[in-house]
C-alpha cells in the first residue's frame, strides 16, 4: 500500500515511495482518488483482520484433533 501524504515542495497531496533511500512523492490529481485509496486501505485491513481470525480458528481446530 501507499503512504498518502503533502509533497514539501509543491504542497499536493502525494503518494509516497521509498527507494533505495530516497523517498519519491507522486502526485495524486484526484480527490476521488484519495477518497478511493482509504476505503481500499480500510477494506484490505477489514479482510486481513478477517483471515487472521480464521487462521487462528484453524489453527485450533487441528490442534483439537
């Protein structure tokens, strides 16, 4: 996942990469966009809390046996 946040240069809101030590900001030009990439961060935490669960359930149940 991005890490969204405000460029130092130009003050956009900007998605953040590390690579190979120096951090590139790319430009987000919609706000839809921003609006989109934290409902999909919230979704992908909302699944993976969801397997996390499920894997420990799993986990129990073979150990039951």
């Amino acid at each position: 996942m991005s890490t969204i946040a405000k460029c130092p240069t130009c003050g956009s809101t900007s998605s953040i990469k590390e690579k190979e030590g120096t951090t590139i900001y790319q430009a987000i030009q919609d706000e839809d966009a921003l609006k989109k990439i934290g409902q999909l961060k919230k979704a992908m935490e909302k699944f993976k809390l969801k397997a996390e669960e499920l894997e420990l359930e799993l986990a129990a149940l073979k150990a039951s046996k």
